[in-house]
C-alpha cells in the first residue's frame, strides 16, 4: 500500500499521533490508519476502509 498522505501531530500532554491514507490494491478504496507513538514505537489505534467516491461525495 502507498502513503497517498501522512499527518503527524502533538498533542499537549499526550503522545504523538499521526493519520496515514493508504491507497488500496482497489482503486475505489482507501484506508485511513490512526497510530500514536508510545516508547519509539508507532501503534496502530484506528483503521477504517473507505469508499473513494462516496467519500468524495461527502466531503463536497
């Protein structure tokens, strides 16, 4: 899977997080990943499979 694109950020008083969107070996879906880092490991807290189109439908 290929990183479409990744988002780190730092919560106050939390450990960092990021958001990954993968493309899939389908091409009408997408994979969302939420990970955060804990002792220099990244842990994977999320991951949802998404419709392309219909999240594009969505978002406008």
């Amino acid at each position: 899977m290929a990183v479409i694109f990744k988002m780190e950020y730092h919560p106050i008083g939390s450990p960092p997080r990021r958001i990954r969107v993968l493309d899939g070996s389908n091409a009408d879906r997408i994979r969302r990943v939420t990970e955060e880092r804990q002792d220099g490991e990244w842990t994977q807290l999320e991951a949802e499979v998404i419709d392309y189109f219909e999240y594009a439908d969505e978002s406008g």
